[in-house]
C-alpha cells in the first residue's frame, strides 16, 4: 500500500513560482502519489470513482495548494463536494477513510507575521483552514497541523530552491520505511518533520 | 482548325455555360441538366456555333471522357472497393449481366445478330458515372441507400468497361476485316491473339505503375516545382492512352488505367488537389459535348424509332434495377430514386460503339442511331432526377408519413422534436434520451428510418419543413425543436415556417458554415451550432495540452476563443452589406476566415490578467511591507 497521496490544486502553474519547483521535486520522489487535480479535470468534473479509489489506498492525504482568498483554489472544493460522499465518507456506514491522517501543503504570498492579530491578515493561516480540520474529524481521519511556507511574494530564486530541499525531507522521511506512523499523533504541524541540516541541491 | 477558331470555340463553350448553368440551377434543373441544353444550343442542330463539321465535338467529348475516367481511376480506392465489395459484385454484377441479357434478348427478338445483340446489351448496360454522380451529389442523396446502392454499381460498370474491351474483339470474330483507318497492333493478328494483346497492355500498364511512377514521381517531387506534378500526371494519361491507340485500344480506357495506377501511388492527393479544378469544368465540357452530339436530324428522321428505343431501354433497365433494388432491400422510394439514377446509358457507350463500329461488330447507320439514344437517355437523367425529387418523394413522404402518423398524435406530446436523425442529429438524440428526455424524431431517409425501427427507436419518416407534419409531431405543444437535417435548404424552410407558425417554438439549429450561421442569424435564429466549431477546439486544446500547456488553462484558452468567435461573427454579421449578393460565394468566405483570424488577436486574450497571475502583488509585495495574500 502506497503510503502518500498527494492532491495538488494550481489553476495557473505555468504563473506560479513556488509550486512549479515543488512539483518537479514530489513527481520524482518514488513513494508518492502525485494527483494533479486541475491537469486532470480542466472541466471541473471530478471523476469520482477514480478520486475514492485513491483516496483508498493511501494513508496520508496530502492537499497541496496556494491559498486564494483565505481558501483553496476552487476545484478542492469541487473535489470535497464530489468525492467525501455521504454514507461513503462519513455517515453511519461512511468508514472508508477511517483511521486516515490529512493535512495541506500550503503556500502564502505574505510573510507569517502578517497572519495575526492586528497584522494585515488579522488571524492565523491556520484558523482559515479550519473547514478542512473539520471535514477530516466528520470523516473519522486525523488532521495534521499543515506545512506552510510563508513570504512566497518576497522570495528569489534561492529561497525557493532552500524551500524544495525543506518539503523534500519532510516527504522522504513520511515515506521512509521506517517511520512510525503514529508519530504524527504527537507532533504540533508537519513542519517540524523538516530534517536538518537541509540538504544541498 | 487555326488558332483564331480553336479561341473563338473555347469562348462560346465558356459563354454557353456561364449562361445556362446558372439559369438552369436557378429554374431548379441542376448543372448538369444546364451544360446539356448550352451543348444543345451551341450544337449544330439549333445555333451551330460550335462542331459544324461534327468531328471537332467528339474530340470535345472524347477529352471530356478522358479526363473523367482518369479522376475516377484515381477515386478507385482498393479500400474503397473492399468496403463496398457485396454491393458492388453482388448489385453490381447482377446489374450488368441481368441487363445485358434482357436487352440482349430484345434485340434478338427484333431480329438483330447474335454478336450484335449482345455487343448492344453490354453497351446499354452501363450507366452514365458522370450524370448520376454529379446529380447526387448535387441533390445531397450521396448517402442515402439509394445513393450508397448507385455508386456501387457505377463502380461495377467502370471495372465491367475491361472486360468487355477484351471481349469486343471476339465478338467479331465472324465479322469482315476492320475498316478503320489507323493501324494498330492488333490488325493482323486472329481474335485470340487480339484479345491476348489487349491483356497485355492492360498488364504492362499495372506493371510500369507500380515499378516506375514512383521513381519518377519522387524525382519530380524533389525538384518542388508544382505544375510538373499536373505535367507528369497528364503526361501519363496522354503517354497509356498513345499505347492504348497502339494496339488499339480506346483512350478512355487508358487514361482509366492511369487514374487507377495512381490511386495506389502515395502522391495521389497531391495529384488530385492539383487536378481538382480542371474535373468541374472538364465535366462541363463533356456534358455540353453530349448535348451537342444529339443528332437532330437523325432523331427528325426517324422520331419514332429513336424515342421508342430509348423508352424501351430504359423501361428494361429500369425493370431490372427495380428487382434488384428489391432484392437488396431497399425501401419503395430508395429503390425508386436507385432506379431512376441507372436506368440511363452512359457515356462509355460512345467509347464502346465507336469500337464496334471500327471493329464491324455494328454498321454505321446502327450506331448512329444509338449514339443518339444514349444521348438522348443521358439528358433525361436530369430531368427524371427531377421528376422524382418534385413528385415521387413527396407522395411517399405523405403516404408513409399518414400511416405512421396516426398513432403518434394519440400518444406523443414530447417537449423536443428532433428534424434530421444523422450523424448530427443522432447524437444530439441519443444524449437527450440518456438523459430520460421524450423527443418525436423525424427524419427524411426512409431506410434509416426502418434502421432504427429495428434497434426501438420510435422515428417518423418525413419532411420536415411540411406544415402538417410538424403540427403532426406536436410542434405547438413541444418546447424545443431540433433542426440536424443534412440538407441546409430544407433547414432555411423549417426555419421560417416555424418563425410563422409556432413563434413560440424555441430552435435549436445545425449549421454547416459561416455562410449558413449568418443566414440563419438573419432569419432571426437565436440558437445556431455550427457544426464542426466544438470539436475543432477541442482537438485543439488537446494538441496544447501535448506541446506542454497545462490543461485547465488549455480549456480555458478553448472556451476563450470560442466566445471571441462568436462575438467576432456577430460583429461580422452586423456589418455585412448588400454587395453580398454579387461577392462570389467563396471569396466571400475566404475575407470573412481573414476578417475572423484578424480579429482573433490571439496573444492579447491570452496574457491578459487572469485572477491567478500574481506578478503585480510581488512588484508591491517587495516595495511595501504590508500586501494582501492575493489580489
């Protein structure tokens, strides 16, 4: 059983900075199932079969995606909306993702002093993520803190490359075969799966 | 003929034709009919403009003839044939030797000699490719059964033209030595030998196309000069036919033989987009030839010969093709229309006769006279083409229709009507029905119609731009009515009889092109789907998606240039004037395609900002410290 699902939502790649150097990292790491959402429904229209076959067979549920307006990019929701069906994914007899872990690969244009109170966004990133946080505890699965990185706007070519190396290790040591899966019961956010010291592309 | 005459000729055929094709198509007797009547005009019988000495206009039809044969050669298609191989060996043949025999049969009956007798039946046996195929075409009934039946056997007839040559001369055996004035060959040799020369040639001219053209066609492709394509096609056609007239052949034949020696070459579309303009006005010629060539002096002589051997042909035929027709299963109309289409002599038989007459087989005054015949029986075509069209088909779609009729109006109050149930229309039914939406279905081919009976699917048979039919399938009850018919005219007329009849009705209409969608949006139709657009940009957008663009933003650039299209079109159609009328059609069309691509400005709908392109926050985000997460 594959171990990582990651569904990634871009609506413009080919615009983006951060993401175009992270998907050329994840696709290469063996273990990981990368789901390109918006590569494969450009209408929208979600396969759903297909989606809960994934879904499936995976035990950790990645959603990697820009934030948007406090929100994910308008296809997850699609996604949610379509896939975590009643009596499917939650409900009395809904227990396919039961046990399950589910976080967010999130990046954001500002800087994380600006998620709080009295700065420019006024609450933490994390408490925008709350639907999700939610959503996985209805579903009986549990939700891991997410991996942000912050001050995308501000970065240059160098910052984002330290940023690839940081996820990388996070990814490599959940797909490790030697990692205890309930290690994520304990830990604050996946941030702090980071290996250190990083290492050099 | 000096060159003063051979100019002063070639501008009476043009003149001849510009006048009446355009007159006959406006009276609604098609191009052909309209080349026929020029010929007859210009011809010696009335004005004489034209073949006072009567040899000029054979040669006239003879190229005509040539030409043809090459462009069918060349549509001779191995796939083609194997595709229709029971309809046309099984049709076909039984076309060919059934008729053979029964006009054979009558001719010995009117004391004709045996080898005469059946020498005639082969000729009168075929049917004219030229006429037939050119009015289907022009009529639309190309894919209709009947249609789909008469190309089948026209393709039988092309091949049968083979073996008859080789049987000519046997046929002769009896005869006295040949008269005609060329020496060939063949001369001197006994009927098995002349026959074994014929299959020679025959083979030699296989063989030197499979081996030979394609060395020298790649050679001239290499020297990327265009117009040798066109030379070393015709220099084949004149260089088979110079060997057919060496051992005495037809040159129709050959040239044949050349067309079908290309169809297997991979140059032959190149061939055939370079020879494509030359086929219309070719074929005029040689309609115009015919028309011609009618002798009415001759048939003045003789009227009543003359016509009752043409009725009486073309009653054999007929009688034939209706039992074949029924045999093969075709529907009353269908087989009507098939046999009405064949019922004609072609134009082989000029080729043919003339052999006949040069190999003794027929006199002189007999073929004459059935030159005539053939001549007379291939303008007729036309007209009974049009006799069906104006009478049979409409008595058929009533008396069919009111059977059927009475039981839709007790049970059938579906909120969509379907006109046109083809491979446009069907699948715009299928999807409703999918999706559990009850619609009347009409549709103007009878054997598809029967088709579909089959697999249980309720379709009427009928025209629909008839008012009672449409009142019949509940045009004033139903909400939505779809227009896919094939035919555009019938489109225009189901159109305005809605516009007056059932305002309320909503139309959803197929167009074919720009020129239709700006028709239809004159007659006031809001809904109008041209045909190929959707699937053009989707072929499109996938052909992004492979060059590396990601797809969502394909389908987006998709759906973008859709909606630029269609305001381009609206923008185009408001502007549009009453010079219209006297732009050609097509030049027309290529301004309009320039008017469309021009306004398409592709490189600003595509950078232009989307929500996602955050390069405008990263310019503030490095200059201020506060920025918002987006936009």
């Amino acid at each position: 059983m594959a171990r990582v699902l990651i569904n990634f939502a871009h609506p413009a790649l080919e615009k983006s900075r951060m993401h175009a150097h992270l998907v050329p990292m994840i696709k290469s790491l063996p273990d990981i199932t990368f789901n390109d959402l918006y590569e494969h429904y450009p209408d929208l229209d979600v396969n759903v079969a297909r989606e809960q076959e994934l879904l499936s067979r995976h035990e950790i549920i990645l959603m990697q995606h820009p934030m948007y307006w406090y929100n994910a990019p308008a296809i997850v929701r699609q996604w949610q909306d379509l896939v975590l069906e009643h009596g499917w994914a939650y409900g009395h007899t809904g227990n396919a993702l039961k046990g399950k872990y589910m976080s967010n690969i999130i990046s954001a244009g500002s800087r994380e002093s600006e998620y709080r109170k009295g700065g420019r966004h006024g609450f933490p990133l994390q408490q925008f993520l709350l639907p999700f946080t939610q959503t996985a505890i209805l579903c009986n699965m549990n939700y891991i803190s997410p991996y942000i990185i912050y001050g995308v706007h501000r970065m240059d070519k160098s910052d984002i490359i330290e940023e690839v190396q940081r996820l990388k290790s996070v990814l490599q040591k959940l797909t490790s075969p030697d990692f205890d899966l309930t290690t994520l019961d304990q830990i604050q956010d996946l941030n702090e799966l980071i290996q250190e010291p990083i290492q050099k592309a | 003929m000096d060159q003063h005459s051979l100019l002063f000729q070639s501008m009476v055929y043009l003149a001849a034709a510009i006048l009446f094709v355009p007159l006959a198509k406006k009276m609604g007797l098609g191009a052909v009919l309209g080349y026929l009547l020029a010929g007859v005009i210009i011809g010696p019988s009335v004005a004489g403009f034209i073949g006072k000495e009567g040899e000029d206009i054979m040669h006239f039809a003879e190229f005509g003839v040539v030409m043809m044969l090459f462009l069918i050669g060349m549509e001779l298609e191995p796939a083609l044939l194997w595709r229709l191989r029971s309809a046309i060996l099984g049709l076909g043949g039984l076309q060919v030797v059934l008729s053979t025999a029964a006009i054979a049969g009558a001719a010995l009956l009117l004391k004709v000699p045996l080898s005469a007798a059946l020498a005639i039946g082969m000729i009168m046996s075929l049917s004219s490719t030229a006429i037939v195929l050119q009015t289907l075409n022009e009529k639309g009934w190309m894919p209709t059964a009947a249609g789909q039946s008469s190309f089948a056997v026209l393709l039988f007839q092309d091949i049968a033209v083979i073996p008859m040559l080789a049987i000519f001369p046997l046929l002769a055996v009896n005869a006295v030595a040949s008269e005609h004035s060329s020496p060939s060959l063949r001369d001197n040799l006994p009927a098995w030998g002349q026959t074994l020369v014929v299959l020679g040639a025959v083979t030699a001219i296989i063989f030197a196309g499979r081996y030979l053209v394609r060395p020298i066609m790649h050679i001239i492709a290499r020297t990327r000069v265009r117009e040798l394509f066109t030379a070393t096609a015709l220099l084949m056609v004149v260089a088979i036919a110079v060997l057919m007239n060496l051992v005495g052949l037809s040159s129709a034949l050959g040239a044949f033989l050349g067309g079908v020696v290309l169809a297997n070459s991979e140059y032959r579309h190149e061939l055939e987009s370079d020879i494509e303009p030359f086929k219309g006005l070719l074929l005029g010629l040689f309609f115009i030839a015919v028309g011609a060539s009618i002798d009415f002096g001759l048939i003045r002589e003789q009227p009543w010969l003359i016509f009752g051997l043409v009725i009486g042909l073309m009653t054999i035929k007929t009688l034939v093709l209706l039992g074949l027709g029924k045999l093969f299963k075709l529907s009353t109309d269908q087989n009507l229309l098939f046999s009405f289409a064949l019922c004609d002599i072609g134009e082989f038989a000029f080729v043919l006769l003339s052999i006949s007459l040069q190999s003794n087989i027929l006199d002189k005054q007999t073929t004459g006279i059935l030159t005539a015949v053939v001549a007379i029986s291939m303008a007729m075509t036309p007209l009974l083409m049009l006799l069906y069209e104006k009478l049979v088909q409409p008595r058929f779609t009533i008396t069919e229709k009111s059977t059927r009729k009475a039981d839709e109006i007790q049970d059938e109050h579906n909120p969509v009507i379907i006109a046109g149930f083809g491979r446009f229309g069907s699948i715009t039914g299928r999807f409703l029905r999918a999706n559990g939406i009850k619609a009347t279905i009409l549709d103007m081919d009878s054997d598809r119609v029967d088709a579909l009976h089959k697999l249980g699917i309720k379709v009427y048979y009928g025209d629909a731009s008839r008012y009672d039919l449409l009142v019949a399938a509940g045009a004033a009850k139903a909400k939505v009515l779809i227009i896919a018919m094939d035919d555009y005219e019938k489109t225009t007329s189901v159109v305005r009889m809605v516009k007056k009849y059932f305002p309320n009705l909503q139309m959803l209409v197929r167009a074919k092109d720009i020129e239709d969608t700006f028709e239809l949006m004159d007659l006031g139709v809001l809904h109008i789907y041209r045909e190929t657009v959707d699937t053009s940009l989707r072929l499109g957008a996938d052909a992004l998606e492979m060059l590396g663009v990601r797809a969502y933003h394909s389908h987006r650039a998709a759906r973008t240039f859709l909606r630029q299209d269609e305001k381009s079109i609206k923008g185009l159609s408001a502007t549009r004037d009453d010079k219209k009328e006297f732009v050609s059609a097509l030049k027309e069309r290529i301004e309009e395609m320039e008017k469309l691509i021009a306004s398409d400005k592709i490189r600003t709908w595509l950078d232009e900002g989307e929500g996602w392109d955050s390069s405008g926050i990263r310019d503030e985000a490095t200059g201020e410290p506060d920025v918002p997460v987006k936009k």
